[in-house]
C-alpha cells in the first residue's frame, strides 16, 4: 500500500501540473452550467420581451363589435391591417390573427354561441406565447359577459363557484418549484459527471502513458503492477470526485443567478430541509462509489487501448449509453419508484438521489442499490486488475 500511495501522489501531481486537467476537470464545469442557464434566462427574456414590444396581430370581421373595442383597450396589443392574415402569420409579420363573426354582437345579445378563431404558428415560441395570452382575454371578455347576463337575471355571480377551494400543502410556495427542478437536475448532473469527471485522467494514465512511453520504466520500477494499478485508480477517483464537486457548484451559482429568467427559481435553505445530514451523508458516498466504479471501468478499457485516441474512441460511447438509464427515469416521482428500476444499472442511482433530495429513506431500495453498485465496483476493478496483468494488453501499441 506504500508503494500504491507513492505512485498515486506521483500521479496527481503529474495531472495537476497539466493545465488541461485543471480546466477539463474544475473550470469548465464550474463556468459551463452558469453559462448555459444564462444563455436559455437571456433567451426566455428576449422572447417574453419581443412579444410584450411586438404585440402585432390581425382581426378580420366584427368591426365596431364591442369584442374588437375591448381587444383595443388591452395595452400594447397592436392591431395591424392585413389583406392574408394567415400568410402573414405564418411570415411572422404578426404574432397571431382573429377572425370574429360579423354579427358577433348579435349573438351575444341573443345569447348564441360567438365563435373566434386564432390563427397562429405553433411552430413559433413568440407566436404561441401570444396565443397564449389573448386565449386568456377572450376568456375574460367572455366572463365579463356572462357577469352581464347573470345581473340582468338577478343572480349573483358566485354561484359559479358554489365550491371554494383552499390549499394547504406541504412544502412553502416559494420552495415547491425549486424542489421538483433540483430532484430532476442534480442526479442527471451527478451521474453524467461521474462517468465524464474520471475520463479525462484514465485515458491519460493509460492509453496516453502508452503512446507516450513512460509506462515501461514504470513496470521497471519496485511498485508491482498492482501497486500502480492502485495508485492509478486512486488519482483518477480523486479527479472524478473534483470534477463532480465543482459541477454541482456550477450548478448551485446557476440556479442562483438564474433569479426569475431561466428558471424562476432562487436556491434557498428551504429546497434542501427534506434531506438533512443523513440525506446528504448518503449522497456523497453514493457518488463517490459511482466515481469509482466508472473510474475502474474506463481505466481497464483505457490500458486495452493502443492509443490516446483510441482509448477515446472505446470511451466516448459511455457517455451514451449513461445517459439511456438517466433519462429513463428524470420524470419519476421520488414518492413513488417502482422496485424494478432499483435494479437497473446507474438507473438505480438516480433513483435513489432522488429519493434522498425528497427526504425518503427506504432501507430496502438503499441496500439494493448499493448492493448493485459494490458489485460493480468489484466487476471494474477486476476487470482492470485483469488488464494490467496481460503482458500481450500492457505492450499493445
């Protein structure tokens, strides 16, 4: 075990002389998710404030109706003369188009149905963001005129609502919204960074210690194979958990600055009180043991390889074939998994983040879980170990 040590503190310090390690493994992801929120807030932003600045749209029919005057009253909403309303939707020269009856004022006099039609490109955000918004004006025009004729009758409008409802629910307001993102981002990010935070440094220690030919003079060296095999795979767990570490930083400043433009949400102590100390005890280890097994795994494929590239040919696909189980359940309720998913592989993991971010502890799905996950653990690493002691994989360039 002292010779592994030595060789892994002669490895990290190898990696963090590289500068490539310090920006792949701490910078970027750090820098990457606070720009990408930025990006989709100053998007979101732009597109709400073009349809507020740009309020086109056309009305063909029902002139001096008392529709089209209430429509005329609503704050910048400009309405645009136009010879092929639909042609000039679909140009995007007006948000949206109405066609209202002729004589739809008649119709509501007497009490008939007055149908509107909206014409708009659902193909377009701003254009269905208006959609949208004057849906929720003709149905506020439509309530003013039913308040009408439930006066003129002498009824009371309330016995529209004979029913009122009031909520009492279990999370604060403010908090609710922010919950449900953080259980659907941060064990898609925590996954996604323990297959990608050890890449980097298995294919270095590896494939790139090949080609570049220190790893004979290594094998020539008092450590045994094992001893640097070790050694090895402890400087690049150790990679893997910093570059986790600093992604979910990013995140956390993502989420902050993100304010009500990307997502609505404001990180705050109230989105985490469901899963205290053991919630958290128990989400560090589980990605520790996820940065380890991807780690053993990716440094056995990585001494197979003849080459740097090739090492990254052989590892790319892993980012894939992650991303199947992850996105198989980014949907589910942390309330109420199915057993089955406790067994599928990295699957099994997401799930059980998100049980612990909701404050759920099921001591069943936990030791399956972490049972799945040690053996795995065991699988990589004696798959590694397997590697480096094949003469005919350690000498193949």
């Amino acid at each position: 075990m002292s010779k592994a040590s030595l060789v892994f503190k002669k490895e990290l310090r190898d990696l963090f002389r590289d500068r490539k390690t310090l920006l792949v493994s701490i910078l970027i992801p750090l820098i990457i998710m606070p720009l990408i929120f930025f990006v989709i807030g100053k998007s979101a932003s732009s597109n709400e404030k073009k349809v507020e600045e740009n309020f086109k749209i056309a009305i063909t029919g029902g002139v001096n109706s008392e529709f089209v005057g209430f429509v005329k009253k609503i704050d910048k909403v400009q309405i645009i003369d136009s010879k092929n309303p639909e042609e000039d939707v679909k140009e995007g020269k007006l948000l949206l188009a109405l066609e209202v009856p002729d004589n739809i004022d008649s119709l509501i006099k007497d009490e008939k149905d007055a149908p509107i039609k909206i014409i708009y490109d659902n193909s377009s955000q701003q254009s269905s963001m208006a959609q949208s918004r004057v849906e929720n004006y003709i149905q506020e025009f439509s309530k003013q005129i039913v308040a009408t004729r439930l006066e003129a009758r002498g009824i009371k409008t309330s016995i529209l609502n004979p029913v009122q409802i009031s909520y009492k629910t279990t999370t604060k307001q403010e908090d609710s919204m922010g919950k449900v993102i953080i259980a659907m981002i941060l064990p898609l990010f925590l996954v996604i960074y323990s297959v990608t935070g050890p890449m980097g440094p298995a294919i270095d220690l590896g494939a790139g210690e090949k080609e570049r030919g220190t790893l004979e003079p290594l094998l020539t060296t008092q450590a045994g194979r094992m001893s640097l095999l070790w050694g090895k795979f402890a400087a690049i767990s150790v990679i893997g958990l910093i570059t986790t570490l600093a992604s979910m930083i990013g995140i956390v400043i993502a989420l902050k600055q993100s304010g009500n433009s990307a997502m609505g949400v404001n990180i705050n102590a109230g989105m985490f009180s469901d899963i205290g100390i053991k919630g958290a005890v128990l989400i560090t280890v589980m990605v520790i043991l996820m940065n380890l097994t991807f780690g053993a795994l990716e440094l056995a494929i990585s001494i197979y390889a003849r080459s740097f590239k090739e090492a990254q040919t052989y590892l790319t696909p892993l980012n894939i074939i992650a991303l199947a189980p992850i996105y198989l359940t980014y949907m589910l309720d942390a309330r109420n998994i199915d057993m089955y998913y406790f067994h599928i592989p990295i699957a099994n993991a997401v799930c059980l983040i998100k049980e612990f971010l909701a404050g759920v502890f099921n001591t069943g799905h936990i030791l399956i879980t972490f049972g799945w996950i040690l053996f795995y653990i065991v699988l990589c690493i004696t798959f590694a170990r397997y590697m480096f002691s094949r003469e005919e994989v350690i000498f193949r360039t």
